[in-house]
C-alpha cells in the first residue's frame, strides 16, 4: 500500500484554507477551490508554510502566525504622499479606502490615511501587517513538484 508523501520544501501541495483575522474571516479558498502551492517558493506566508511541514493528505490543523511570520509588523513610517494632480479623480476616495498603485512593475495596495488640500496620504504596509493571522487548514494532496 502506497502512503501520500509528508508536506516538506519543494513537494506541490494542494490545500483548502480559511484565515481569520480579529474573529472575522478575511479570506478562504473554500467557495472558489484549493489553493495548490509549491512549500518554500514563497507563495505562504512563512509561518504557514513552517506549520505545513510534516503534515500528510487528509489532515487538518489550526494554524496561529504572529506578524513576524506572516505579513511582518506594522511601520508607521510607510507613507506615500501623492499630488492631487496625480489621480484621474480625487472625488471618489474616502479615508480607509483602497488605492492601487504601479510599483516596481507590480501593483501595490495602498490604504488612504489622510486627503489634504493638496495631497492624498497612502499607508504602504500591507492590510495584513501586524495582525495575527488564525488559519484553519486542510491538506488534500502531496505531490512531488
């Protein structure tokens, strides 16, 4: 009888999860399908991807990441000042409101944490940082990569 190989870098995992963050649940990849993944290419958070390792097809666990391992903490520093002038509109922003940004040839989600006369004030940090994140997670296949 054959046994699914243990979660460990490099093997393709396919998995469903739900994260939770200050109780209330701000993704999952239950309604849209598993997330399939390759442990140690960098698409988990790192404390996740710790957390995974040893884990086998069927299994469940509930999985706690601090800030540190997972989006890092928050700076207080990461601000953006943009020119009015910038924005197509600056009519439709709102403070707490997103803001996408080209960067570095990706797109950067910024929050607006002030709108003055002249210019809009972007927080940079990710939405996630500082927070603990709370994963509920279930392994479904284990797969060489």
């Amino acid at each position: 009888m054959r046994t699914s190989p243990a979660v460990a870098e490099g093997v393709c995992v396919r998995l469903h999860y739900t994260l939770t963050v200050d109780g209330a649940v701000v993704a999952s990849t239950r309604e849209e399908g598993p997330l399939s993944v390759v442990l140690g290419a960098g698409q988990l958070v790192l404390g996740l991807e710790e957390q995974l390792i040893g884990m086998l097809a069927g299994e469940r666990r509930r999985v706690l990441v601090p800030p540190e391992q997972g989006y890092g903490p928050r700076n207080p520093e990461a601000q953006l000042r943009v020119l009015k002038s910038e924005f197509l509109s600056v009519q439709n922003l709102l403070i707490g409101g997103v803001v996408w940004l080209p960067w570095q040839g990706r797109r950067l989600e910024t929050t607006v944490i002030a709108i003055t006369d002249r210019e809009v004030v972007l927080d940079t940090n990710h939405p996630l940082a500082g927070k603990t994140l709370l994963y509920d997670v279930e392994v479904l296949s284990v797969t060489p990569a």
